[in-house]
C-alpha cells in the first residue's frame, strides 16, 4: 500500500473532494519511517513551485481562490541553518553579554560567600555573650537608683529617705558644668576618667547613647544570625521522620536495648500512650515527643528581639520631666516634659493642667516617714476635670500614655500668726546635712528695740517634716515643739506664735514610655519560652528484626530520667509466645 505522504488533499467546499497518488519515485526505506510533515501555506495563485524537498501539485488556472491545498512532505521541512560568520559589531556585542553574565555570577558567588562569612562571625557565641556582658556595664553605670526603688515596697523611712538621695554611677540627664565639676582634667576620677569620656560617647544620657543603642543592635544581629544559621537547621531536623532499617545503628544510640518474642505494633501502642508521636513504616519505627522544646530557643530569641525593641523606642521616642509642686497649685504637663530622643512626638494631652489637691504623709510610731500621698485632680484645655486619684510610691496616675509617680516630698511653707496676726507664709528652706536624714528651716524676724544692733533677730523654726515643729528664740535657745494640728501658741520673746498649717510639696515624676508595652510582651514571652526550653526531646527508633524489636532512642536533656522512663517502657511490652518471623512482621504497615 502507498505511504500517507504520496497523497494530496484538495479540498474546495464547493465541490467533494478526491485523492490522487502522486508521480513521483518511491521515498527511501528511511523517509518512510519518518513521520509525515503538512504544510498549510500553499499559493492560492497558479503555477507550480517545488523546494524544500517535497513536491507540490499545481492549482489550475481557473480554479477558485476558496481552494486550499494541503500538502504531505516526504521529508521534514528545511530547517534555517545558523548564519555564519557575521559582523564584528554583532561578535563584540556577543563577547559583551557574556563577560556580563560572568562578571554577574562572580559578583553573585562572592556576595554570597561574604553573606556566609558574616552570619558565622554574628552566630558566634562568645561575641553574644561579650555583647550582653558591655550592655550589662553600660546598664550598671547609667541606671538611677532611685527608679529601681520606686518599684520596691518602702517598709523602712531609712529606704524611704534613701529614695530621695540615691543616684548613679554616672548620673544622667545633668548640665555638663555638673560633669566638668565632678569629672575635672586635673584630676581625673580612677586616674583617666575626665569629663571627656561621659560627655563625648553620651553616657550622660546613657540608654539613648550611639554606643548603647549600637551595642543593642549588634546583640539583635547576633540572635538572628544564630536563629537563621543553628536554631532553625535544628527544628528542621526534628521534625523529620527518621527511620532506619540498621539494628547495629539502632544500637549505637545513648539508650538501646533488644526485646525478644515481641511486636513493634505492641511498642507503638506503649509509646502512644506514654505521650509520643509514633510512626511506622514497614519493620522500622520512629517516635518522638517534646518537639517544642526545640522550638522554645528561637522563642526565646524574638522575646529578647522584642525586649531590645522596646527599649530602644522608649530610650529614643519617650518624654521625661520632674516638678516640685506645693499643695494647693497647679502646673501644665508639657511645661515640664522633656524629650528624650530623635522619635519623641508630643501627644495632645500634654495640654493637660495637673493641679495638687492636697498632700498629706503618714508616719510610723517613732515618727519616721511610712508613706507620702498626692490628691490630684487633671483638667483638660476647657477645664472640665477628667481624671482625680490620690497617687502614692507604688500606685501611680496614668492618663493618656502618661504615667505620673510619687517620687519624693518638701516642705514648701510654714503658716504662722504672730500675736493673732495673719497668717503668714513663711517659706521652708531645705538645708544640708551629712547621710539622708531631711531638714528644713525658716525665721520669723522681730522688732528690735535696740537700735544701736545692726543685726536682725527673730524665731528661728526647724522642721524634719510635717508633724513636728521646733522653736528656738531669738538668742538661739530652744524654747519648745509645736504640732500644726494642735493649735496651740507658744510666746517667744514676748511674742505670742501659733503654728496654723505645714504646707509640703510634693515631688512628681513624669514620662511617657511607648516601649513598655513591647518591653512587657517581651519579658511574658521570655519567661514562658524558657521554661518551655527545659521540655526535653526524645526519639526512639526500633527495628523488628525477625520475632526480636531492638529499640534505641536519645534525648537532649534529662538523660538519666529519660534512660529509666525506656525501661518503664519496655517493661510494658507483652512477650509472645510462640511468635515467629510470619506472625510477628508486619511488613505492609503504614504511619500510625
């Protein structure tokens, strides 16, 4: 019979088809192996054309323009061959796009090769802990005393007192004359340290220092590097299922032990139930349980990440300011809050005024300070009150983003009335004593009857708080205590003095820290993801080995408890009796 490619189909719609054989020799035993080739793109003029190998049969004259011809080559159609040769422009060109692509790969494998360098020098251990070791001497020498001791419980005056006075190593926030007087050149503190090293560096403003805030970010690169490089492998490690068909690897494992005239299937069951994950495939078994103790150090890593986090936008976007205020005044927030760095934005309630009620302490009985209160009451720009709280050490006002702290007290004024005169504000002057014990004095002139004494005399009055006040005449001999809720006169030199009210003011602290949320969620997640760290890893593999199950495992932590709990375990396991290879193989088990 003819090969399909000696045929030629016309085709007109007009008309029914016909095919005829063509005249031609008979294709070679090899063309006849080959595959047919059609061409659609015959002329629809006439005249005939052949080329390319195949032959075309000529459309008459007179035919329809509707006529297709379709034609069956004997042999493939020509193939373009690749120009030879060409221009230099198009060589150049040529040579240029590879020397490209070369140059790319190579600056490719060496960024590549620099990215590896630098995340095995970041993972580094002893870098980490070195980095932690300077923040933590950075944090030694910048942190104020006195707030650690605004969240301790003030059980004592002495701690009490205390507060007040404690300061830093470095103290922060002062003028730099303060840092030239305490810090001079020509002498300079341990022998080098002059003003030069705390101004120049920042360390006056530690936690917002170019050194700080580098060393933070430094530690951030280093527990993602060692998260990317070491705690990510390892979780995936874990979580692939390991079997082995090798009771000799099996055996070479920190537990392993062989359990005659016994089933993996029985195993499995036992492990199920003492809380593993068990899978099983064929003869081989694997199982493992404490898979997020692997997970906790990565947790562990973003709690720190988020911790940094915190304390850096608190450190460069916070506000921060004290006021002294005497009862029964008022202040505006933002005239006494302070930015703390390049991200500080002032909200709109720092338009709040805040005004003191009242002040008021309590004391023990041996007249030592026990606790000290602010009546406050907030108002807003129309001076609607929205916010009143009596704030004590330990239970501050927040309002707003802000939080208001009672840090410390004064004594602002002393009424007095003088022969049932006034009364009179006599102001309170602090003066200095040695350690951190408070005192604070005033002086009531007289009328000197003799004139010839430029001097001025009066009654001097000493104060070591509120409850309490002494009296000294005009020579300077005590003449007696008064209490200001006893309104009881004293006459001094002729002069009848009654002690009305003590006045005291009340020291507040004032800042917003926009990190504390982040700082908290971050030390919640610290705790939990340690504590998680301690669950152990175990995995166990077994092998059924004709009637015999040979069991290894090993864990990452409590090894000891982990080697008893196996031979709880395998204690467990039933002993078959009986059992041979049939019974006991189970070789089309699928994962449990």
């Amino acid at each position: 019979m003819p090969s399909p490619a000696s045929y030629l189909l016309l085709l007109n719609p007009a008309k029914s088809f016909s095919l005829r054989r063509l005249s031609h020799p008979q294709p070679s035993p090899r063309l006849q192996a080959r595959r047919p080739h059609v061409s659609c793109d015959a002329q629809r003029g006439g005249g005939s054309r052949t080329g390319g190998g195949g032959r075309r049969e000529a459309i008459p004259a007179g035919a329809s323009k509707a006529k297709k011809q379709i034609v069956f080559f004997d042999a493939a159609p020509p193939v373009a061959q690749p120009q030879q040769g060409g221009s230099a422009v198009e060589k150049g060109e040529g040579e240029k796009a590879t020397t490209k692509a070369g140059s790319g790969n190579a600056a490719l494998a060496l960024l590549r090769r620099a990215t590896k360098k630098t995340l095995a020098v970041l993972s580094n251990l002893p870098l980490a802990i070195s980095e932690m070791f300077a923040i933590a001497a950075l944090m030694a020498l910048g942190t104020d005393c006195r707030l650690q001791l605004q969240s301790c419980s003030f059980s004592c005056a002495g701690i009490a007192n205390s507060a007040t006075t404690a300061g830093t190593v470095i103290d922060q926030g002062e003028a730099p004359s303060y840092y030239f007087e305490k810090f001079p050149e020509d002498n300079p503190v341990f022998g080098f340290i002059t003003w030069r090293w705390i101004l120049t560096p920042g360390f006056d403003h530690m936690f917002s220092s170019p050194v700080f805030l580098g060393l933070l970010a430094l530690l951030a690169l280093s527990l993602m590097a060692c998260t990317y490089t070491t705690q990510l492998p390892m979780v995936k490690v874990a979580r692939r299922w390991s079997f082995t068909q090798s009771g000799e690897r099996i055996k070479k494992q920190e537990f392993a032990d062989s359990l005659p005239r016994a089933s993996i299937q029985d195993l499995g069951v036992i492990l199920m139930g003492a809380g593993y994950e068990v899978f099983t495939k064929g003869p081989s078994l694997y199982a493992f349980k404490g898979l997020a103790g692997r997970y906790a150090p990565i947790g562990v890593h973003l709690a720190m990440l988020f911790i940094m986090a915190g304390a850096t936008l608190s450190a460069t976007g916070s506000f921060k300011g004290s006021v002294d205020v005497p009862q029964g005044l008022n202040f505006v927030i933002g005239d006494v809050m302070k930015p703390r760095g390049v991200l500080s934005v002032a909200p709109d309630v720092f338009n709040t005024e805040i005004h003191v009620n009242r002040f008021y302490m309590e004391y023990y009985d041996s007249g030592e300070v026990l606790q000290f209160y602010s009546d406050l009451s907030l108002f807003n720009l129309d001076g609607k009150e929205v916010m009143r709280k009596t704030i004590k050490v330990n239970d501050p006002l927040r309002y707003g983003g802000i939080t208001i702290y009672q840090t410390d007290w004064g004594f602002s004024a002393l009424q007095v009335r003088k022969n049932g005169e006034g009364p009179f504000n006599l102001a309170m002057a602090p003066l200095k004593l040695n350690g951190d014990k408070k005192l604070f004095g005033t002086f009531l002139p007289l009328e000197d009857s003799d004139s010839s004494n430029p001097s001025v005399k009066g009654i001097s009055m000493l104060a070591r708080d509120l409850q309490s006040i002494v009296l000294y005449d005009q020579d300077g001999k005590f003449v007696g205590v008064r209490r200001p809720s006893s309104k009881l006169p004293i006459e001094i030199n002729g002069n009848e003095i009654l002690i009305e009210d003590a006045i005291g003011s009340t020291g507040l602290d004032l800042k917003t820290d926009p990190g504390v949320p982040i700082v908290y969620a971050g030390f919640g997640a610290l705790m939990l993801t340690t504590c998680i760290s301690y669950l152990s890893h175990s995995q166990i593999w077994a092998l059924q080995d004709g009637s015999t199950v040979v069991v290894g495992g090993k864990t990452n932590r409590a090894k000891l408890e982990f080697s008893e709990e196996m031979n709880q375990l395998l204690d467990k396991v039933p002993e078959l009796i009986g059992a041979n290879n049939e019974n006991v193989v189970d070789s089309k088990s699928t994962a449990t």
